[in-house]
C-alpha cells in the first residue's frame, strides 16, 4: 500500500486543535510546576530539616514513578477518595503540573547551589540578611543558570502531555487517533503528528541555546 | 575592640584553632602569618561568625558576639571584609555592589549611598569604572571594588583574609597601597598576608600561627626580625 499525502491537508485542521490542547497543557503543567518547583527547591536548600524531608520524599516519589501511574493515580484512583469525578483536563494539568514541579524543584536546588559560597559570605558579611541575601545577590545569578533546563523541562512536558490522550483529551496524539478512524492513514497522520511535536520541540531548544548564550553567567 | 578568649574551631576531628587568645586594640593593625593550613583564615572568618566557633568566645566592643541572641548581622556591619577571591556580585555595576549594603543594611538613600561610592572609588583609585562590571576589571581593581564595598558600610574594622593572594604580581602593589593608607589612616584592622614585607611595613603587631594556636606574637621587628621560636624561625627562613 503506497503511501498517500493527498490527505494531509484535509486532516490538518483536526490536528493544530489538537496542537493547541498540547501547548495549553504543557504551558498550564509547567506554570503550576513552576510555583511547586520553586518553594519545594528553596525548601529543599534553605528549609527546615522537616521542609527538607518533605520535598526530598515528594522529589524522589514523582521522579521514581511513571507520569502515566501518577495520572491515574489523580484521574481513576482520586475519584474513589473525593466520591466525585476528576475531569479529564483537571486531572490532567494536576498531574502534570505535580509531576513538573518536581522536577523544577530539581533545577532551582541546582541553579542556587551553583552559585559560588563566596557570594553568600559576601553579602553576609556586610550585614545582609539570609533572606535579603537570597534575594538581591543568589536569586538574581541563580536565574541565570535556571532559565535554559527550564526551557528542557518544558520540552518535556510538551512531549509528556501524549501520555494524557489515554484519558480521553483530545489533545495532538489523541485527535491524531481520531483522524486515523476516519482516514485509515495511520502512517500517514503519525508521520504528520510526529512532525508537529518535532517543529515545537526545535523550537523551544533553539530559543533554549539562544537564551543559554545571551544568559552566559558572568563571573 | 575585638578580643577572643579560647577559640577553638573544629571541622569534624580537624581541630583548626584550638585556643586562640587575642585581644585588638583600636586603631591597632594587627598582622597574621603562618603556613598554609595553620588556621588563620579560619581564624579571621571566627570574628564576624562567618565560621562558628566550636568553643571559646569572641567579644566585640565589649559585647560577647558568641551569645547565640546577639543579632550577628548588626555585628557584621561594622567589620567589614576583604576576601582572597574579591566576590564581588558578578549581576551589579561596580557601584551597585558599593551601594547595596549601605541602602539595604543601614537604611542609607540611593543618592547618599552613590555619594559615598564615588568617594571611595576615588579613594582606591578608579572613579572612572563606576558603572563596569566586575568582569571587565583586572584582579587589582576587582580587589579594590571590593575594599570599597566593605568600607562603604562605614566599618569600625576591616579583616583581610589573605587580600592579594589571588593576584598577578603586578597588581598587588596598588591593592597593598589601598590597605596601607586605610592602616594610616588609623582603620582597625586584622590582616591574614603572606606578604611579609608589608606585613613588616604596616604591621603594629604580628601574630606567627602554626598549627591552629598562636605561636609567637609581638612587634615586625621582634617576630619578623629576631624570631624566638624554632617553628617561627623554620617558617620565615622558607619565606623570606
């Protein structure tokens, strides 16, 4: 069976629907995992030893189970808990955004123990505080170092977010699926989907490289 | 000013100080020698709590600083210090690390913290690199910024932990000359060198450190001069 291209344009439509539904949660999952990410890595460097604990169980759970198990964890397991439906988006974007968290927490402990020790006794030996010190001399130059793997991260979740059309989201692979039931293309609209996720994930890496280079730590 | 009695500091079973008894007068300049690994950094950081003492107590002003409620960020403003690696905030203009302490520290307004800024940068010698970032300056400059910076806070006394150590040779005159004008200019000071000349120079009293316990101590000319004891005598016949 030849392959046929004729098709594409026709499904093209049904898929950048699709497309939108995968930027809206990767771009919703990285935002709430931003929020997580940076209190848990904070905690994490600077926290009280029960923060610490916390975090360090929450981190190494998230990045030792599948995303998938952690979906159905919130989407079918959850409902049992509450006595109430989770709704697919919901569930979605929660178990992303937990999962992402986790791992930004990772990036933020990184980029703020890569800032040299002499920077915090510099500023403490002037008579700034810990927190004042965090803010005005580590954070500025951990930053830094934290925008490029954020822009990974989201690569990620961008990829990741497919994992979510087994809950019936209609978003790039799922409405790809639904294409196939109506074209029987499969080839065809895989090789077309394939290449929307490679189009954005190139994307983001050059604006990734771009940032890393623009971003360069001066010291 | 600033007295320690019986400091000791350990890093697991590496006893660093073990018992150091000093007492720094006002206007005093007092120097600090040894070999590499005898404690005198460790030493220096104890002043302003950088490192916490395992025992002993360190006193400044008459007040016991150790006391676990005395606020050392009030304490650290008034002694400033000088690092070996300058670390100078790598993000800030030269005269944004100059301004920051003052404003954030001491309440200081922008236009009186810049002020004061470019009086000091004046003062070491580079007005003109106001604006710069650290990077662009050679070592020497980056040190002096960062005299700057401390002296900025208005310090009651200045620690120098090893200042020129991380110098090209060229460059460590123009810092030295800063750190002397500072000594004429009656600064307390407390100053870790391996500059032995200068330590002659400026010094009011040297300390000779081995092993983390003060081994000799007096005036340039006594212990730089006519060491007493044999580990002193070992020690200034490598270096000199």
């Amino acid at each position: 069976m030849a392959l046929d291209f004729s098709i594409i344009p026709g499904i093209i439509p049904a898929l950048l629907l699709g497309t939108r539904l995968t930027i809206e949660l990767a771009v919703i999952a990285v935002a709430i995992g931003l929020v997580i990410g940076s209190f848990a890595g904070i905690a994490r460097v600077g926290g009280s030893n029960v923060a610490r604990i916390v975090t360090g169980v929450y981190v190494d759970f998230i990045r030792g189970t599948p995303l998938l198990v952690q979906l159905f964890l919130v989407y079918f397991g959850l409902p049992t808990l509450i006595r109430r439906p989770v709704p697919p988006f919901i569930a979605a974007i929660t178990a992303m955004g937990v999962n992402s968290g986790a791992y930004i927490a990772e990036i933020v402990r990184a980029g703020i123990q890569s800032v040299d020790r002499g920077q915090m006794e510099a500023a403490r030996s002037l008579g700034l505080t810990y927190s004042q010190s965090m803010r005005y001399i580590i954070f500025p130059q951990a930053l830094r170092r934290i925008i490029p793997p954020l822009g990974n991260e989201f690569i990620a979740m961008l990829k990741d977010s497919s994992l979510v059309s087994v809950i019936a989201l209609e978003e790039l692979l799922r409405k790809g699926q639904v294409v196939i039931t109506r074209t029987f293309r499969p080839f065809e609209v895989y090789m077309v989907v394939a290449l929307i996720y490679l189009a954005m994930t190139l994307a983001i890496s050059r604006l990734v490289a771009w940032s890393e280079r623009r971003l360069r730590v001066v010291d | 000013m600033i007295k320690t009695v019986g400091l000791r500091k350990s890093f697991g079973n590496n006893h660093v100080l073990r018992g150091i008894d000093v007492a720094i007068k006002p206007h005093e300049v007092v120097v600090v020698i040894g070999p590499s690994g005898s404690g005198k950094s460790t030493f220096l950081r104890c002043l302003n709590l950088l490192e916490k003492p395992s025992s002993g107590q360190v006193f400044f002003r008459g007040h016991c600083i150790t006391d676990p409620h005395v606020n050392v960020n009030e304490v650290r403003r008034e002694m400033g210090m000088v690092f070996q690696r300058f670390n100078l905030f790598p993000h800030m203009s030269v005269i944004d690390n100059i301004t920051l302490g003052p404003m954030k520290v001491r309440g200081v307004s922008l236009e009186e913290a810049k002020q004061t800024a470019r009086d000091l940068l004046r003062k070491v010698g580079i007005a003109e690199k106001e604006k710069d970032y650290p990077s662009e300056l050679s070592g020497g400059q980056q040190q002096r910024v960062a005299i700057a910076r401390a002296l900025a806070m208005k310090p009651m006394a200045m620690l120098f932990d090893e200042a020129t150590s991380a110098l090209d040779p060229e460059m460590i005159g123009e810092v030295l000359d800063v750190i002397r004008r500072l000594a004429e200019e009656g600064m307390t000071m407390v100053v870790v060198t391996h500059e032995m000349g200068f330590a002659r120079e400026v010094g009011d009293r040297v300390l000779f450190m081995d092993e983390g316990v003060i081994v000799e101590e007096g005036t340039p000319e006594q212990v730089l001069g006519k060491p007493q004891n044999p580990r002193t005598q070992a020690f200034l016949s490598k270096v000199l």
